[in-house]
C-alpha cells in the first residue's frame, strides 16, 4: 500500500488520492456551519468504503445535525466538554469519556451544553443502501435540530441552512 499525499488548501491540508496517511488534526482544514458547528471528517478526496469518522466541535446550544435515524450503526465518544444526547426522543446528559452507542434505527442527535465547546469523536458504518430517516422530535425541535414534517430526502431536511465553509483547525485551541 503506498502513501496517500497531504495537499494544502486554503485553510490546511488534506488527504489527497488512495493510501495510508498521518495527518495532525492542528494542521488540517475543516469545515463549519454557523448552525451545526465545526468539523473534520479525516476522509480528504477518498471517501472511506467501511465507516466514516469525523471529530465534531459543538458550541453550546447548537446541534450537530438534524434528529435522524440511519439503517447502520454509530457511535459517539465526548472527548472534552459537555452535550445533550436526544435519543429516541429522551434527553440524556453526556460528559467527557462518556460514549453513546445507537444500534441501527435508532433516533438521536447530539446538542453542545455547558460553557463552552464540546468535542466528540463521531463514527457511523457504512453500507450500500443505507438509508436515513428525519423525523419530528418536540425535543429536538428546542434546538433547532427538528424537520418540521418527516422526510427520508436529506435535502429536503437541510433546506434553508446556511453553507457551510472551510476553516483552519477547530480544535484544540492553544
């Protein structure tokens, strides 16, 4: 197996064709959105076949996405900070080194809490066919992470959003 290069862009690098690679979080470029927070998925232009990953900074208040179930499994390890899980429509404090398992089919999103950011380790599966639903959750809702009618179309879930952007490293801040 050959080394995957690191190519710069506008705000850090990023992995570039197939291959292993090391990359430091602190010089990577991740992305933002003013509604979901910060993020970096580790994928570059190869998508992952077998999983995907990312490292989420969520700011006190905002969700990280939209309340979903997906037909594969996640999991979600808080490294720092404090969050919310909603999870089948039940809300559930999580703090450092706490991990949350959703089993395929299971409703959930995860909310930034307490005074400042919240960094959690984020992996789900990846299958063909997988497929996704959103529905309408009350406690979700007080988030702003609630579609207002249930849709399977992440498009339609995400319709109004702001873009979101390329930024420098999120995390961790020296």
């Amino acid at each position: 197996m050959t080394e995957a290069r690191l190519e710069p862009h506008a705000h850090g690098l990023l992995p570039s064709g197939a291959g292993w690679y090391v990359i430091d979080m602190r010089a990577a470029q991740w992305r933002s959105n003013p509604a979901f927070g910060d993020w970096f998925n580790f994928e570059g232009d190869q998508r992952f076949e077998d999983f995907g990953i990312n490292v989420h900074v969520l700011h006190p208040g905002k969700p990280a996405c939209k309340y979903h179930r997906e037909s594969v499994q996640e999991g979600f390890l808080v490294l720092s900070g404090e969050c919310v899980a909603i999870v089948e429509g039940e809300e559930r404090p999580l703090r450092a080194w706490q991990y949350l398992h959703c089993p395929a089919g299971t409703d959930h999103v995860l909310v930034g809490a307490g005074d400042g950011p919240c960094v959690v380790l984020m992996v789900g599966a990846r299958k063909d066919g997988c497929e996704i639903v959103y529905p309408v959750e009350p406690a979700a809702a007080r988030y702003g992470a609630s579609v207002a009618q249930e849709t399977g179309d992440p498009r339609e879930a995400y319709a109004g959003t702001p873009p979101s952007a390329e930024i420098a490293a999120a995390w961790p801040r020296d």
